[in-house]
C-alpha cells in the first residue's frame, strides 16, 4: 500500500496546536450545519455504513461521523495529525490511514473501493488538487453516496472599525508566515477566491450539485487581494445544473464572548510560528491595543460571524 509523508504546514505544534485550534475556530457541531448533510444524504440514501474524513487533523469531524456511521476512515498526509487524532478518538470503529486525498484509492483497502456512504473534506479542499481529489473522492464512494466540502474564511466582526483592525493584524500575520510565490500558495488562493467555485463536479460522474454559501457578501480569503504577489484569478467549475443557495446569516456559526485574547489566538493558530518574540509580533502589539479599545475596551467581547460554504454532490 502506498502512503504518502507530504508535511504539512502546520507539522511541529501537534496537540498543543490543534487544542488550541479547536479552542478558538468556530464552532460547526452546532444543530444548523451538519443537519444540512444528513438532510441531504438522505434524499439519495439511507446508508450510513462507511464514512471517509479526508484531510481530518485532529479528527474532530471523524469523531462527529463516527456518532453516525458504523465506520470511519480518518486520512492525513501528516503523521503528527494523525497521532493526535488516534489520542483523542477512543472509537475502534474509526481507522487512521496516512495519505493525501490525491492518493487515498491506494492506500484504503482495495475492498472498500466504491463502497463509501459519504466523504467528507473539511477545511482542507484549498490544500489539495482539487480535479484529482474530486476523481478519488468519486472513486471511494458507492452509486448514491454524498460528497460534503466546506470552508469557512475570515471572521466578520461587528462593525467596520473593528473588522478594519482585524484586517490589518491578520495581514500582518500573514507577512511573516506565507509568502505567496508558491503555485500551492497560489491554487489556494484561488479556490477561496472563488467560493470553492473551482471545485467542479463532472456532470457524467456526478448529480444533485448544491453549492451553499452563507455571508458571501464577506471574503473568504483570510487576508485582502493586495496582499498577494500574484494576481488573483477567479475560475468558475460551477455546473449549469448546479443548484446555489446563498444567504447573509450573521448567526450562522456565530461566536459570542470573543475578546482580544481569542483574537490573539486566532491569529496564532492561522498563522502557526514558532517564537512570539520576533518582528512581527512587536509590530502586532499596538495594533492588538487598539483592536481591544474598539471592542469595548478591556475585558469586553463581541460576537463573530463566519463566511461559510458547503459544497455536496451525489455520485452517480
């Protein structure tokens, strides 16, 4: 079987990484997101037999599918991930495969080709090749099986001052951590560019295409178009059957009690570095200053909404 050993941009925090990820994303377990899959899976099939988590982390979504089908298979190019997810999974009915999704066909038991109910790709879909990942993913799942992509971006605050500010520390943040003259840089960009608009779904191998978005009036891309060193291209995959939902819902997946240390550790765990004694970081500290008088000064928090899109599709 072959594996992949591809590292990835956040290898070296390990759990101490992820649990503070966890702490500070947002919350998608909440009852108006994962209903909106089940809901859909089960117009096309009552199967909940076999689940793949592609790109699964820390395996926090594994752990939600786990609840709901009888088998669970959690793959990451990264070993680190991959240990830390098998710590915090105690679910023999959840496996742990190390692959990228350019590759998962060969390393999943060839038995268990085409027979997957659902595949799921959370946050990760912009790291990936997404015509060769769509191809395998197809390839994992049975006739009726679902397909779930989502992506979330930049976190909207309450009001232009403070989403400003936010604005800029995150862009700094991004200086010192991605330079962008990479073409995975670049192929990242553009898919959050584009609402996952990128992605597409063959007509021949694929049916019932939704492309739901939620505060698409924002950007997905955590940072502005001119922070980048290359010019942004929007690409579009979008079917002429495709159906798209787009909605503002400034509730949907919304946070409340966000002060600046959460905002602080946002930032750290987008932009994963390994000293906070640098540049960059004193250059952030006045920013984070007047980040916090806008808030409401010390102590107060606000509430923060989430640009979100969730593409599914059915294999045919």
């Amino acid at each position: 079987m072959a594996t992949s050993s591809a590292p990835s941009a956040f290898d070296g925090g390990a759990e101490s990484y992820w649990r503070k990820y966890i702490a500070h994303r947002p919350d998608y377990t909440v009852s108006n997101f994962y209903p909106l899959i089940w809901n859909y899976h089960e117009k096309h099939s009552n199967r909940y037999a076999l689940a793949h988590d592609v790109g699964t982390g820390p395996g926090n979504v594994a752990g939600i599918l786990a609840k709901r089908f009888s088998n669970v298979r959690a793959s990451d190019p990264s070993k680190l991930h991959l240990d830390v997810a098998k710590s915090w999974i105690n679910n023999p009915s959840v496996t742990f495969h190390q692959s990228r999704a350019e590759e998962l066909v060969d390393v999943v038991e060839p038995h268990e080709h085409g027979q997957a109910d659902l595949v799921a790709a959370a946050e990760c879909i912009m790291l990936m090749n997404p015509e060769r990942s769509v191809t395998e993913f197809a390839k994992l799942l049975r006739p009726g099986g679902t397909v779930a992509i989502w992506a979330y971006g930049r976190p909207i605050f309450p009001d232009d001052e403070t989403q400003g500010l936010y604005d800029k520390i995150s862009a700094k943040a991004w200086e010192r951590v991605f330079p962008s003259k990479t073409l995975e840089m670049e192929n990242a960009v553009k898919t959050m560019k584009s609402w996952l608009d990128v992605v597409a779904f063959p007509p021949e191998t694929w049916t019932d295409v939704k492309r739901i978005k939620r505060n698409n009036d924002r950007p997905l891309n955590l940072v502005s178009d001119e922070h980048f060193d290359h010019k942004i291209k929007y690409q579009s995959g979008v079917g002429p059957g495709d159906k798209v939902e787009e909605q503002v819902d400034r509730n949907f997946w919304m946070k409340e009690g966000c002060g600046i240390d959460w905002v602080k550790g946002f930032i750290d765990v987008q932009y994963p570095w390994e000293t906070t004694n640098d540049e960059t970081s004193e250059q952030l500290k006045p920013l984070y200053e007047e980040l916090e008088i806008a808030m409401g000064g010390k102590g107060c928090k606000v509430k923060i909404a989430w640009p979100v899109v969730l593409l599914l599709a059915t294999k045919r």
